[in-house]
C-alpha cells in the first residue's frame, strides 16, 4: 500500500497550555483563567487555549491514517521545547514532511519512524510534536495495511513478547480536584487523583500542611464512596516541585515530610511525582537518586516519579541507569516520535522500574487513543486518561480504547498449525 496524500489539519487540543513559570510564581486565578503577564517566552497569556494538528495519511486504497501533533500543558520548562503553534506546524507538514510522504509505500513502522526522526528543516529536527503525529499517523497507516491494531503492530515489530491486556488508569483531576475524586471513586479509577499541586501557598501549603490534608480527605473519600472493600486505587500525587521550595529542597526534611504523607494515606500506596526540581537533568538526576535512598532507609514505601528534565529517551536512559525514581513518567509527546515512547516503556519496564505511559491533559483524543494502544502492547505499569481535565473524557477515550482493543484480540481465530 502507498500513501497517496498527507494532509495537515490544525484542530483543537484537549485543555490550554499554562505558563508554569507564572503560576509556580503566585499567579492569581481570574475565573477559569489566570490575571499578570506571562514569564516563559512564547506564551502570550498565563493561560492560553492548546493547539494541535491532524496528519491525515490518504491510502492508495482509499483508507486514511490518522494521528495528531500536541504538546503538553506546561511548555517551555524542565528542558522543554516551546509552546506549540498549530498553523506554524500544518504549514511544515504541507512543505516538507507532506512531500516526503507522498508516494512512499506503508513499510515496517519502526523503519519509517526512525526516518522521521531524522528529517531536519534549515538544519533543525521536526518539532517534537510534529514527530509525535506523523508517527502516529505511520502507526495507524501498517495496522491498516496489514489488517491488525496498532498494538499488534508494536508487539510484532519490537518482539516485545507481552500478553496484550488492559493496564491500569491513572486519572487526572484539574483544579477541581474534590468533585473530580468522587467521579474517579465512583467508576473505580486504578490511580488517583494527580490532584495538580502546583502552588505552595494555595495548594500545598507552607509546611505541607494543606497537601497532608488533602491526602487526608482523599483517603476517607474513598473509604465512604467506594461500593466495594476490594477496591483499592494507588495515590498518585503530582506536585511541580513544590515540596522542594517549601522544605529549601533538603532532602532528608522532604523525606520526612513524604513518610508523613505516606502515613496519612495508609493503607493506599503513594507515588508523588516531581517532588523536587533540580534546575537541570544532572541536578535532577542527583537529587532524585538522593531523595530516593532516603525514603528506603526511612523503611518508607512512598515512592517518587520523575517527569520534568526526564523528557528525551536519551534523558530516560540515564535517569534509569542511575535508578533515579521509582515510576518514570514517560511523557509521550516530549519524546517526539512514539518510536522512542515504545522503546522508553520498554527500557523502564526491563529495568525493573514502573514504566508510565502518560502524557498530557493538552492532547487530543487520536493521541490518547494511540497511546492506549502503545501501554498496552509494551506492558505499561500505568496509562495517563486523557485528554482533558474532566475525568470522565479521559477514562473513557483511554479505557475504552483498550477495551476493545483487548477484545479484538482475544477474539481473533488461531492461527492454523
């Protein structure tokens, strides 16, 4: 089969892009959005509505292969490119990656997407993004060809050897972050709540105090709500740092602060990402590696996740030598291609670490959808629900992509011999 046309869409992403930057830095809300001026170049608002682009891949056969180009929420920061500019990015795809496509027949998705990966505009790479939808795209268009999903793609090509099953969901909360538990709790989200701790006075208080609390009611609302004693969801917390600009980033009182918090939880498992923020990858490394060790000679069972300065497979590689967390954020359209995702998830999934498809709240739900197929074909110990800060949205696109996912191929006839 031969891709006949490329065409490029811009259309809307799941949520906004923010300024972390501004908000980290005591911006005030305004209703849904965020009052001051903007500190990360490229934002023109604190707040500003997210973009993305389709890549549709016209087929000689008449099928078209879809994938989407986004970027996460938080642009411009932890070694992060810039804010996604949609129009900017169809135009690129229309002059150069368009032409390059055309007449190319559907081969082995692994060996198309390292090409991807390689092509350079006036000496620069694809934007990050841009790579994330062609591939995806590339994905689709050998399942389509060859008559099998997405994930059997992945599974045969990369010789993953792994059972092509449901993984569990990590649900996100947004700033809503009680309503939106009760929904999690109500239709029994394996991870929860994320719960978006991203300012020290508002949210996490000074001395930890309000997060504590937090954990503290998360934990009774699951016990009141949930319909059944069996269910137990992991805790996951994201935190953007801040527990380490409230305890002046020393590691042994933020230790001390997580066994606490872990104490509060109990007897829900607790994983709280992006605990301290290095300033740069080594740092990051470092002191990720240190707060780590320290948890374990507390005898404490709270673990860390690592995501921002953890954004390249290259950056994956090295966090994972140094066993710098317990859980990797492998942040899909950070790492560009879903090449590097696949070869990410099964990196950290070898090395005995937890290995987290996740991602952003600011994709689309082509990109969710194909991310769905890619935790479940590399074994994924977590999948993010997205897009969108909604919860039902997102554990819907996600869960029941998988869902029929699994379905279809448990239900296919055996092969004769």
């Amino acid at each position: 089969m031969v891709i006949a046309d490329v065409v490029a869409v811009p259309v809307r992403s799941g949520f906004f892009a923010d300024d972390q930057a501004a908000i980290r830095g005591g911006a005030a809300h305004d209703g849904f959005t965020y009052s001051g001026t903007p500190a990360t170049a490229g934002f023109r608002a604190i707040r500003q509505p997210g973009e993305a682009v389709s890549v549709l891949l016209v087929l000689d056969d008449g099928q078209v292969a879809q994938g989407d180009c986004a970027a996460v929420q938080y642009s411009g920061v932890g070694g992060r490119g810039g804010v996604f500019e949609a129009h900017a990015a169809a135009e690129t795809i229309d002059r150069h990656v368009g032409p390059w496509l055309c007449g190319r027949p559907v081969t082995r998705f692994r060996e198309m997407a390292r090409e991807v990966e390689g092509l350079t505009v006036e000496g620069r790479p694809l934007h990050a993004a841009i790579r994330y939808g062609v591939t995806q795209a590339l994905l689709d268009a050998v399942a389509r060809t060859q008559r099998v999903t997405m994930a059997e793609v992945v599974r045969d090509e990369y010789e993953t050897g792994i059972a092509i099953r449901t993984v569990p969901l990590f649900v996100q909360s947004g700033d809503d972050r009680h309503t939106n538990v009760d929904k999690m709790v109500l239709k029994e989200a394996d991870v929860l709540p994320h719960g978006l701790i991203n300012a020290v006075d508002t949210k996490l208080g000074r001395d930890g105090e309000l997060l504590l609390a937090y954990v503290a009611w998360v934990r009774g609302r699951i016990m009141s709500l949930r319909s059944r004693p069996e269910y137990s969801p992991r805790l996951h917390f994201d935190v953007y740092g801040t527990i380490g600009i409230a305890f002046d980033h020393d590691v042994d009182r933020v230790a001390e602060y997580l066994e606490r918090l872990g104490a509060v939880a109990a007897p829900f498992g607790v994983c709280v990402e992006h605990v301290i923020d290095g300033g740069s990858r080594s740092e990051q490394i470092r002191i990720s590696a240190a707060l780590r060790s320290a948890l374990r000679e507390r005898g404490s069972a709270v673990q860390i996740a690592v995501d921002e300065w953890c954004n390249t497979l290259e950056d994956i590689e090295l966090f994972v030598a140094a066993e710098a967390a317990d859980v990797i954020h492998v942040k899909t359209p950070d790492l560009g291609g879903i090449n590097n995702t696949i070869e990410a998830l099964l990196l950290v999934a070898r090395s005995g670490l937890s290995a987290y498809c996740g991602g952003s709240c600011n994709e689309t739900d082509r990109s969710a959808q194909v991310s769905a197929h890619i935790a479940m074909a590399c074994g994924a110990a977590q999948v993010l629900a997205k897009p969108g800060m909604g919860v039902d949205e997102g554990m819907m696109i996600v869960g029941n992509e998988m869902a029929r996912t699994a379905a279809l191929i448990a239900n296919r006839p055996p092969i004769p011999g």
